[in-house]
C-alpha cells in the first residue's frame, strides 16, 4: 500500500504566524540500501589504528606509517585515535568503531572529506567536565577532493555518526537583547544583561529591522566589553529600532571554538559542500560548537530524489538535489518517550542553503542555539513524530529570492512541492510538523517567509 500526505487544508492560513493541519506519511524512495559503512570496508583501509594513541606517533600505526594525503583510516572498535595537534594532511575517509577523541590541550585541526561511525565508534570533542578551554580550538574541515557520484545515497563529504557524539566547547551566551536600540554611527551596544562567554574578537549579528529587506541585520565583531557595555571595531551602518517599545533587539553571537566546515561552499553547484547527519542515534550531546557553510540540500530549487505520481507511485529523479544534507540533522534516532533524548546546545549554524537544524523522527532537545543566513529554513520537525523541544532560540535572516511569500502568486505557496514532502523553503524561522515538541523563548528575526509555521 501507497500512502500521499493528505493535507486537511490544501493551503495553509497565512499570517505572521501560520497553522494548518496536515497528516504526513514519510515516503521512502524503494533504492537499493546501502549502508554509509560501505564507504570504507576495514580492508580498504591503507591505515589502521593498532595501539591507542596520538595521530603523530608511528606507533598508533598497524604499518608505523603516519598516513599521508588520500589515507582512507580505519579506527577498530576498542581502540581511540587522539587528534593531538593541527594536521595539514587531507585524508580522504575515517571509519570510526572505535573512539576519535580531538585534544582540549593544544589547538587542533583535521582536513578530511567523510567521516563516518559505526554503532560502537565515538567521537569525543571535549566533555561536559573537561571541555575545550577559552584559547583553546578544534577546527574539523569537509575538504573538497572531486564531484558527487548523483546517482548513489551521496553520504560522503561529512559527518555521518551513529553511535555515541560529544561535543563541549567554550561556554557563550548564545544571544542576548539590547537595551537600548543601536543607530548608525554607534560604537557601543547596551546590552540587557551581561553576556557570558563573549570575548574581544567574536563576530556578532545585530538583528534587522527593515520590514522590506530580511538582510538588514549587521555583522560587527568585538573591540571589547566592560560589563553589559560591548565596544564594536566599527560603526554600525544602520538603524536598529523597533515599532514599539516592548519589542527589542536582539544581537546573536557567531564564534565558537569549535568550528566544523565546509572546504568549498559554492563548487559544483554546492554539492562539495559537506553535511552532519546523527544516524539512528541519540546519543548526542553537542554544546557550543560552530556549523560554518554546511548543508547542501537546496531549498532555492525544488528537491529532486523523488517525487509521488498521479497514481501515488515513486517517480525516481535526477538526485542533484536530495532531501537529508543538512548542516544538523537528526535522522530516525528514536521517538520513545522513555530514552534519553539527543540534546543541541549553545550551537551556532551559519550560512546553509537549506535546513539549518532539522529533526527527523527523532527525540532532541535544542536550547539556545542560533542560525543565521539559511536559505529555507532554521527549525524543522520533518516527519510530526517528533519529540522534544525548542528553548530559547534565535534565527536571524531566514530567506528565499528564488521562492518569496507571495500572496498573488499560488506557485509560491507553502505546499507547492507538497508532491515530494519538500517543505519548509519560503524562508522560514521555525516549520514544525505535528504537536511532540515544546517551543518557548523563540525570537526570528529577518524571515522573507513566515517566522513560525505549525503545520
């Protein structure tokens, strides 16, 4: 049996803030399976992890060669590779079942095009106890070594992690309101309360307020702080002011020292871009960690993986633009209510043409995170089984030039693509699916479709 989504309001309402009722049924494409692991067989491997130990000594090595460019790793379960300082080498694949632990000691770094995790790998950057200190940075680049092969699952050039993630960075207010509305010219932001964590040289975002522009907000970054006083490097160039005065300004802060990134953004039509998908686990605990010009699934473009018929049968597409690449994604981690849910925490996504975080028939609990310049959306629950929550959060310019809110213009509307289940792309702050998860604290700022849609 075939199922359609069956909207019980083929359109939704549209207001600042948006509701319809849908059903969804989450239709798989019937491809063959694979599983992200085939990337690299432990045969494949060139270099394997024989003693636990540091990336530099020889003796970590099965072949006491420290691996060089194009090295496919594989880490065997029981053993733990420690990345113990930057590495210039760019290695092509790691096949984790054992552990990969970044040092919080020395600033590190690791250029490599896929990374995936086995059920009994872990990845270990820093811990709630012994995080990665102020002075302190973990830089993990998704490198560009040649095209996508289109026609196959596309889980290379990222993070594909099942098992067990953990990430603890500096701890940073994620953002913060103003006190006073900011006006060009200034140097100086008044902020409500002091902000925990913000140092001289982060990058900020002032939030926009032209009602005809979602990109009028402003990146400045910190000359100083004294208290809730921070002293920019550079005027403002424009007008921060709100219509009323209970409304405020709210300012997002983007650095973080952890940063995961994209090597090559615009190659290829973005498809060298890399991606971070948590697979069928929700043993995930990130906190204050940078997503930098991830996610390559467009929402500018229609997806193209699949599609349903007239006849509710699976139409194959072209595959130069699938659903599932986003810069955070929960895919399938589990929806009872007794396990212990995922949790995304002080985390910043900047700069994805598509989702921002998304949630995927999964249990995650998202707490003062931030997006900012996402093309399509920043907060997704993709299939309406999911649990958890969204608290204290920000999205700041949230847009779509290709596919703006157009009330004239019904091959614009929020359903157009409901055919292929490829929603959330007007630029929206927050596209919910179903009524598991709790939102409070939420602040959108610059969206060009709608700031909240429960569908």
């Amino acid at each position: 049996m075939k199922f359609k989504p069956i909207a019980l309001f083929r359109r939704p309402l549209i207001f600042s803030l948006c509701f319809s009722l849908c059903y969804v049924i989450n239709a798989q494409l019937p491809l063959p399976l694979s599983s992200p692991l085939e990337l690299l067989t432990p045969s494949e491997a060139t270099h394997t992890v024989q003693n636990s130990g540091n990336w530099g000594s020889v003796d970590t090595w099965s072949n006491g060669v420290i691996p060089n460019n194009g090295a496919k790793i594989h880490i065997p379960s029981g053993l733990v590779l420690i990345i113990d300082n930057e590495i210039t080498t760019r290695i092509k694949i790691i096949r984790n079942d054992g552990k990969l632990k970044f040092s919080n000691t020395a600033n590190t770094s690791l250029n490599v095009e896929t990374i995936v995790q086995g059920m009994s790998g872990e990845l270990e950057i820093g811990t709630i106890t012994d995080p990665i200190p102020e002075g302190i940075s973990c830089n993990i680049t998704i490198i560009d070594e040649g095209n996508l092969q289109l026609r196959t699952e596309q889980w290379e050039k990222g993070l594909v992690l099942m098992g067990k993630t953990v990430a603890y960075g500096m701890q940073k207010d994620a953002w913060a309101a103003v006190a006073i509305n900011p006006t060009a010219g200034e140097t100086t932001l008044s902020l409500q309360t002091e902000p925990k964590g913000w140092r001289a040289g982060d990058r900020i975002v002032v939030a926009g307020t032209d009602p005809l522009d979602n990109a009028s907000d402003e990146v400045a970054t910190i000359a100083s702080i004294n208290g809730t006083a921070i002293n920019l490097n550079q005027p403002l160039s424009k007008n921060h002011v709100t219509p009323t005065n209970d409304l405020k300004i709210h300012v997002a802060n983007l650095s973080r020292n952890i940063t995961i990134k994209s090597e090559n953004a615009t190659g290829n039509n973005g498809l060298d871009r890399g991606h971070i998908m948590f697979m069928h686990t929700l043993n995930v605990d990130l906190n204050y960690l940078k997503v930098h010009k991830m996610g390559r699934t467009r929402k500018d473009r229609p997806i193209d993986d699949w599609t349903l018929g007239e006849e509710d049968e699976f139409v194959n597409g072209a595959r130069t633009n699938i659903r599932g690449r986003y810069s955070i994604h929960f895919h399938r981690g589990g929806i009872n209510p007794s396990l212990k849910p995922a949790s995304v925490k002080g985390c910043v996504v900047e700069d994805d043409p598509g989702w921002a975080y998304a949630s995927h028939s999964s249990y995650v609990n998202f707490d003062n995170n931030v997006s900012y310049n996402v093309i399509g959306g920043g907060f997704q629950t993709e299939s309406g089984d999911e649990l958890g929550s969204f608290t204290n959060i920000i999205a700041i310019r949230t847009g779509n030039t290709e596919y703006p809110l157009r009330f004239e213009a019904p091959e614009n509307a929020p359903d157009t693509r409901e055919s292929a289940q490829d929603f959330a792309f007007q630029g929206d702050g927050f596209w919910i699916h179903g009524g598991g998860v709790s939102l409070s604290g939420k602040v959108v700022s610059g969206a060009s479709g709608h700031a909240f849609i429960y569908w």
